[in-house]
C-alpha cells in the first residue's frame, strides 16, 4: 500500500524526466524517439537509429553501457523472433519490414523517478 501512495509523485517525476528527453531528443540526428500519445508513465526511453546510422546499434550500446546506462530491446524486438513464438496460434499479415528496422536498430533505457538531467544530457550527445 505504501508504494501505492507513492506512485503519483514517481510518475510525476518520470513525466519531467521525458520532458527534458523529448526537449534535447526531438529532431536528434541519431535517434527517432517516441512521441506521447496521451499521459504516459514514461517507464523508459525508445531510440530508434536514423537511417544513416542503421546497423550501429551494438557500437551505441557498448559505448552506453560503457557510460552506465542499461540498454534493453524494445519490448522484445521483433516478437516473431521470440523463441515463444512456437507455442502461439498466430497469422502475419503483410511485410514486417518496420518491426524488423525496431529489432536491429532500437534500443530501451529505462527512466527514474528522480531527476536525472545529466543523464539525458548524456545520450544527446551521442
């Protein structure tokens, strides 16, 4: 329950985190990043590689774990290539060109909920 009345002011903190995200990451030259869509609880950051820096995702995430930073898929990549896959009952349709772009060229960094501007700082200079 305690962590329960704690949760408006995580989000609202993780909220201000993205802000400063979005403000330093909108029109980066390396990343896309996520838009908001509604009010999210921004549990982590997407970075997607623009074009001319595609198939640099293992030299990014090195060079980030290198500064401390943990770098996950996001979600899990391409769910198709998910070894669970083979117990699901499940049709594709169309190309999943898209999804396959976000599995080798994507990455997650998680957010906080406290202040960590030097942090963003960090990635928007990459």
């Amino acid at each position: 329950m305690e962590q329960l009345n704690k949760l408006p002011e995580i989000i609202k903190q993780r909220r201000y985190n993205a802000s400063l995200f979005q403000e330093m990451m909108t029109d980066h030259p390396t990343f896309i990043i996520q838009r908001e869509i509604g009010e999210s609880s921004w549990f982590g950051f997407s970075l997607v590689l623009r074009k001319p820096h595609k198939n640099k995702r293992e030299q990014i995430v090195h060079k980030l774990n290198r500064l401390g930073f943990e770098c996950r898929p996001i979600v899990a990549g391409n769910f198709l290539k998910n070894r669970v896959i083979n117990y699901a009952d499940f049709e594709v349709h169309g190309d999943l060109s898209n999804a396959d772009y976000i599995d080798q060229n994507g990455l997650f960094i998680g957010n906080h909920h406290y202040p960590i501007p030097d942090a963003i700082r960090v990635i928007s200079k990459f």
